[in-house]
C-alpha cells in the first residue's frame, strides 16, 4: 500500500524565533540560528571557558616564550573576556 506524500502547505512551515531579553543576543542568535532552543546561558558559558582554557594551553606551548611570555602573563592577568566573572 502506497501512501500519497502530502504537499507542504504554507500552515505547515514554521520558523522558530527566540526575542532579545536580558542582553543574550548571541545565545538567541544561536538558537534562532539552528532552529531549537539548544543553547542556554549556561551552556555558552562553559563553551567560553573551554575555549579559555584551551587559549592558554596553547599559548603556554608555543615557542614564542610560552607561559614567560609577555602575552600569556598579561592573559592570566586580565582574566577572560569571553565570560562574565
């Protein structure tokens, strides 16, 4: 038994927006980007710090003086930008 496809109708397309509150307008970016509500604060908050911890990893390797370097101490110093302390 064959079962006819059903043409999409206009009543059957839907986009998912997320509005602006409290300043997350990356995270609602992001979710209006992928189409579901997959990021939270929380979750762009721990990606942040992966990312922060990967940054000083590599720049504590590389061979331009690693963590003696005058950028890797001014980085620790200053702490991320990428999350609000």
């Amino acid at each position: 038994q064959h079962k006819r496809k059903r043409e999409n109708t206009m009543s059957d397309i839907w986009i998912y927006h997320e509005r602006q509150e409290a300043l997350l307008c990356g995270q609602h970016a992001l979710n209006n980007l992928v189409q579901a509500a997959v990021f939270s604060p929380d979750s762009l908050a721990l990606i942040a710090h992966q990312l922060d911890e990967m940054e000083l990893t590599y720049m504590a390797q590389n061979d331009e003086g690693g963590v003696n370097s005058k950028d890797y101490i001014k980085r620790v110093q200053e702490g991320s930008g990428n999350v609000d302390e």
